[in-house]
C-alpha cells in the first residue's frame, strides 16, 4: 500500500511493434504506484537485465529510492542483477503471483 508518492515503484516491459515487418522494439516503464508519475523509462530493441539495472539507476539518482519495487515473475524482473541493485538501495521486492497478470 502507498500513502503517499516515491513509496512504492510498479514497472514493466512491453512489446513495441513497428510498421516494419519483423521489427518490434521493448518499451521500459516505471510508475510511482500513489502519484502515477513515470520515474523511468526507455525504448530498446531487446529486454535485457543490464537495461534494467540502467533504467533504475538513472531513475534512483532522480527520483531516490523507493521502499518498495512490483513487478510481474519475468526474467528480467526476478534477476540476480536487478535484486542486488533494488536491494543496495534498501528496497523491498513484490512479485505478482504466478500466471496472473492484473496484479
């Protein structure tokens, strides 16, 4: 639960697709889950756990740390990296639960 804004971070990946044929990009998102503000986010052509770690790093040095960081049971999301990061920064980590992804 936030009360209040840069508690609790919600973020994603998405699929990008281009009117080109076979092209698709992936689309980073952080939302501050109280103020619905975007604390983060770039456009790449592939997820990766290294872009990850970027966006947050960027995003904290911005926005600070939040206590709490949702995101669904993907690769990139659960990785080593990441929770090393989230977890420095003194930030809690929530998953949704497994196959459900309205959480």
């Amino acid at each position: 639960t936030a009360t209040g804004p840069g508690q609790v971070w919600s973020w994603d990946i998405t699929d990008l697709y281009s009117p080109w044929r076979g092209t698709s990009y992936k689309a980073y998102k952080i939302i501050d889950v109280f103020s619905r503000e975007i604390m983060g986010y770039r456009v790449e052509h592939r997820e990766a756990d290294h872009l990850a770690v970027e966006l947050f790093e960027d995003a904290i040095r911005q926005h600070g740390a939040p206590r709490v960081v949702h995101a669904d049971n993907g690769a990139t999301m659960t990785s080593t990296v990441l929770r090393d990061l989230l977890r420095g920064h003194g930030a809690a980590l929530t998953f949704n639960r497994p196959y459900v992804s309205n959480d």
